[in-house]
C-alpha cells in the first residue's frame, strides 16, 4: 500500500541561484507503513552504529601508527641511536 499524501498549500520563490519550493502537505500512513518507517529507522541507525566503528578502527590504526613514527624520529635524535632498538 502507497503512502497517501495531498498537498494543501505549496509555495515557489527565487532565493538568489536557487528555487525555493515550500509545502505543507498531508499524509496518512496505515500501522504497517510506520512499522516499516521504524524498521528503515532502526535499519540506518544500525549502520551508522556500523561505519561509527569501523571509523573508530581506522582512527585508532593511524594513531598507533602516528606513535610508532614518533618513536623512530625519537631514536634518530638520541646520541646513540645506533644502540637503540624499538620492539
């Protein structure tokens, strides 16, 4: 079943480059269709949750990498580098 939706008031104006296109309408949605807008919800929800930590990954990757070369360039400046090992 499609979403019911009727226009009741729409509005054009020039803003610059760009149409501005203002509506107000009214839909009318069944139990089911907004079970199914909850689950689309619940369904991006959890794969912005998804990309957070695969972000959160990626970041901590990178920070202990930016550590480790941290560490070498202090080897380079110490007097005896040539004793010095990283483990």
């Amino acid at each position: 079943m499609e979403d019911y939706i009727e226009i009741l008031d729409k509005k054009t104006t020039v803003n610059g480059n760009e149409v501005v296109i203002t509506k107000t309408v009214k839909e009318k949605l069944t139990y089911e269709q907004l079970l199914w807008k909850k689950e689309d919800c619940q369904r991006r929800k959890q794969r912005l949750i998804q990309q957070s930590q695969q972000l959160q990954k990626e970041f901590n990757s990178i920070k202990d990498e930016e550590q480790e070369i941290d560490n070498m360039m202090a080897l380079l400046q110490s007097e005896d580098n040539e004793f010095l090992t990283l483990e």
